[in-house]
C-alpha cells in the first residue's frame, strides 16, 4: 500500500468524522424561506433543513442530519459550504459533487473544499445516495421555491423530500 494514500485516506477519514460528530448548520432559523426534510429509506437517513434566501443568495442554513457518518458529514459540508452562494452557484456546486460520486472528475473552477474527502464513496454505490441526500433535497427544494428557474431537477426515486415552509418567491426591484 502507497504509504502516502494510507495517509491522505486517514486525513479524509478525520475530516469526515468531524464533520459527523461537530455538524455546520447547528442554528436554528427564525423565520426560514424555505423549510424542508428529507429521507433516505434505504438507509434510514433523515434530515431537517431550513434555508434564508435573500437577493437571489442563500443566506443562512439550518440542518438536523440523523443517519450514518457519510449522510451527516456531507450535509454538514454543504451547510459549510453553501452560504453566501447564488441559487445557481449551490447547484452547480451540487452537480459538480455528483458528477464526481457517479465517476466523473472533479471540475476546475469550483471550489469543493472538505466535500473532497467524500470522493472515496464513489467506490460504493450504495453509499453514494447517504452522501447526495442533503444536496438532493437542497436542489428540490430551491427548485419548489423558484419554479422554472432552476432548470433541470435530478429527481431520484429512493429519496423523499417534503416542504415544511414555503415563503413565495418575491420579485426582485428592477
């Protein structure tokens, strides 16, 4: 075995795990745009999300995340990562992620941060709906709050999703 990967696979392990035991997105919202949850029955994943947009950006974002170390860790990746983002960038981040779980590489320009340390989920497939289970939900319910706008929604039949809390999208001042 590459003592290297040995020590890069240990680091990925330690980012995953922290992420699990310490996860972002711990606040709870006042007054939530959109409020979502989200479930995995073949794992029994589950997780409670609550989204502030303003201005066309996520502001803030709330996760519960109950479920295995991979399903906790990338929700609490995404809540790191997601704030402060467009709409379009969340998604595009979301596509690139899963581009990657699916085999695909990892594309220049976008910066992935702690997600790298979930590339390894791509050698189990069973596994890679745990890791997509928050960013699904982020992507159906942005696509429920701004219909028409986001373009394509990757729909997957084994992850249910259901909106708690929809304020309407309020058009923007020209």
């Amino acid at each position: 075995m590459n003592p290297t990967m040995s020590g890069l696979d240990d680091l990925y392990r330690e980012v995953i795990l922290d992420h699990y035991r310490k996860p972002c997105g711990g606040e709870a919202l006042e007054n939530p745009t959109i409020e979502v949850d989200g479930h995995n029955p073949l794992c029994g994943d589950d997780l409670k999300m609550q989204i502030e947009i303003a201005d066309g950006r996520i502001k803030k974002l709330h996760i519960e995340p109950e479920g295995c170390s991979i399903s906790v860790a990338s929700a609490s990746m995404l809540a790191k990562q997601i704030e402060g983002l467009t709409m379009e960038e969340a998604l595009e981040l979301k596509a690139a992620f899963q581009g990657v779980l699916k085999g695909g590489d990892w594309p220049e320009g976008i910066e992935f941060g702690d997600l790298e340390a979930l590339e390894g989920v791509k050698q189990f497939p069973v596994r890679i709906k745990c890791a997509l289970l928050a960013w699904m939900t982020l992507e159906q319910a942005l696509a429920q709050y701004c219909p028409g706008a986001i373009g394509m929604v990757d729909e997957d039949r084994d992850i249910e999703i259901r909106a708690h809390t929809l304020q309407p999208k309020t058009e923007e001042p020209a």
